[in-house]
C-alpha cells in the first residue's frame, strides 16, 4: 500500500478548502480589530462587493479598532503633570495637551516638545506663539 496515496475524500476536502480560501479569504481584507479573520460582507451594488472594517466575530462582540498611538508618544515623550506655560497643576493627563514649538508635528524631539493645558491652548494662537497641537488622544 503507498502512504502517499490519498483516498477520494481526502482529495475532496483539500481541494475544498482550496477553493474555499482562495475564494473567499483571499480577496477579503483582514478585520482591523482581531487581524486574523477576513472582514464581513456589507452590501453588494453594481456588481461590486463592499467589506466592513472588521469580521463579524468582532462586529457581535463589539470589539472595538484600538486607535493608533500618538506621535510624540512614540518618540519617547510622557505629559508632564504641570502645564510649562503657566505652572497648573492637573488632576487629570487629558486637561493637558502636547503642543511643537516650530510647528512641524513631524518633529518631535524633546526640545520642540512642550505640556500644556486646556487654557493655554486656546490662548496661544491669540499670542502668536509659533506653537502647534500636536497629536490628540481620541475620547475612549
């Protein structure tokens, strides 16, 4: 008997299971929440297939997108707790934003970096300070 030999039904299924990921798999794009399963279907229109973001797994379990990571965060910069423009004391990280000093949100070395409160922030653009906001957290 060879061992290489596959039975009719062993043929079958891989050849279903070919056909299947190749099919379906393979032209969906991968859910942006869990990376592993292919997106749900959302409509068909004009011949055309239309995908949802994430797979149906994660749409009944309400598994969200996480969103993406600040710049400055990334380059290694943490708030301060006390805004360096006016000295406040925050209970909370969010009264508090990261804002450039050249402007250029691309450039975030530390020295272009600075903390700043909620109040600063609306007053600076009236200061002509030659600050920009950098990155916002998104409200969770």
């Amino acid at each position: 008997m060879n061992i290489y030999r596959k039975s009719q039904k062993e043929w079958c299924i891989t050849a279903l299971t070919v056909r299947f990921w190749c099919k379906y798999i393979m032209l969906r794009p991968i859910c942006s929440a869990c990376n592993q399963r292919p997106c749900a279907v959302n409509c068909y229109r004009d011949g055309k297939v239309y995908y949802r973001s994430r797979c149906e797994h994660c749409i009944k379990r309400s598994r969200r997108v996480k969103p993406p990571e600040p710049r400055w965060k990334s380059a290694g910069y943490k708030k301060k707790p006390t805004c360096d423009r006016c000295g406040f004391k925050a209970r909370y990280s969010v009264q508090l934003l990261v804002y450039h000093v050249d402007g250029n949100l691309n450039n975030n070395t530390t020295r272009n970096l600075k903390t700043i409160c909620q109040n600063c922030a609306v007053e600076i653009p009236k200061v002509d300070l030659p600050w920009s906001p950098g990155d916002l957290e998104p409200d969770l």
